[in-house]
C-alpha cells in the first residue's frame, strides 16, 4: 500500500521484471487499491502517476476503443472528490465520442468489479456500491460497451448486464480462493471478445486450446 515500508523496493522489482517483456508486447497499466489506496488521495495518485503514468485514459487498436479507468475513486472518493469529478467528466466525453465513432467494440479495464457475479448483489469489499454500480452499468449499457475486465477479487468471477459482460480475472500472486496462478488470455475479433484464463501451469505445458489457437489462426 502506498506509504508502506517495501513500497519504494517492490516498485522497482517489478520495474525491473517489466523489462524483460517482449518490446513488441505494449504494457497498458491500471491503478488499484494496492497502487492508490482503499481511499486514495491526491497524493496517492499522483504518486501513482508519476511511476506508472495516468491513473485513467483511452487508447484505440484496430477499430476497438479501450478505456482504462480508476475505479478506486467509485469505491470512496471523500479525500478527492475533484478527481472523481474530473473523470466523470471526461468518461461522459469519452463514451459520447465511442457512440459517435460506431467502434467494432467498447472494451473497459477496471480494477474493482462492477459486480462479481450479480448486477444486483449486495455491496462488499470486492465490488462496487449499488447506487454507483447501477449508474455506471447503466452509462457503459447505452455507449455499447461490450466488456468490462477487472481484478481485485483474486478469484474468477463474472456476470452479465444488459449485454455488458463483467469479467472479473484471479491474480497471477496471490490466490485467494481455489484458482491456479495465472492470467487471463483475451481476443477480439470484427465479431466477437473470446476469452479465457489459464494458470500458468497451462501454458508453459500446453499452451492456447485449439479453439483459441483456430481464432487466432483466422485473424491472421
């Protein structure tokens, strides 16, 4: 968390593994409760941002429109409610400007869960709270936004709302229920948003599912 002893250390682990990633694999990074705090400040975030970049924005690949937003500012903002403000306002524009632009998909990355398994599931630690939920579920329904992928949860979950499918990923670390280490593979497609989570166990001995790999093949 931020301000903890090992902060400063296990930053500049990870930048150091970071580098060993593949130059042709971009790093799209997105602020959660362990980068900013359960209740983050302006502190925090620029903090954040200094090490890792902006703690919201957009980016465009192939037609598909991505937004990366900071939803620890939707968990409690009461330390920085401008910045809530701010990204309210500029998520508006951003879902305005997907409409107008008639993108193949609307993809967002979030780290806390809209929901885990339920849009109308009551409000804890891992999710959002109902009131905040039902309006941001309700804004990503009219944009057409297709998925939201999220962590936080450290267990696989998800759901569906209107069409918007909640697509919440366990931790390649820390496992807090009965999920391998691993992450989650995703395509996109002209049509459709495949997905799959594969421990890493899985992968270094199998690799892709020939379904996932058949996909693959026909993008290419």
């Amino acid at each position: 968390m931020p301000g903890t002893q090992w902060r400063k250390n296990q930053e500049e682990d990870l930048k150091n593994v970071l580098q060993n990633t593949d130059q042709d694999i971009p790093l799209v990074f997105v602020s959660g409760n362990h980068d900013i705090g359960n209740i983050p400040t302006r502190e925090t975030i620029d903090n954040y941002c200094k090490s890792w970049g902006d703690d919201y924005f957009s980016f465009w690949v192939g037609g598909v429109f991505f937004l990366v937003l900071n939803s620890q500012l939707y968990f409690d903002s009461s330390k920085c409610p401008e910045l809530k403000q701010a990204q309210d306002a500029w998520l508006n524009g951003q879902l305005a400007a997907a409409k107008k632009h008639k993108c193949k998909h609307v993809i967002v990355f979030q780290h806390i869960p809209l929901f885990l398994r339920e849009p109308d599931e009551d409000h804890d630690y891992f999710n959002l709270e109902k009131s905040v939920r039902q309006e941001i579920m309700e804004k990503f329904h009219k944009a057409g936004v297709k998925a939201v992928f999220s962590g936080h949860y450290h267990r696989n979950a998800g759901g569906c709302y209107r069409g918007l499918e909640m697509v919440v990923s366990s931790a390649i670390g820390c496992q807090l229920g009965e999920d391998k280490h691993g992450l989650r593979v995703v395509l996109v497609t002209d049509e459709k948003i495949v997905h799959r989570y594969y421990s890493l166990d899985e992968l270094s001995s199998q690799g892709l599912e020939k379904e996932m790999m058949d996909i693959l093949v026909k993008q290419n």
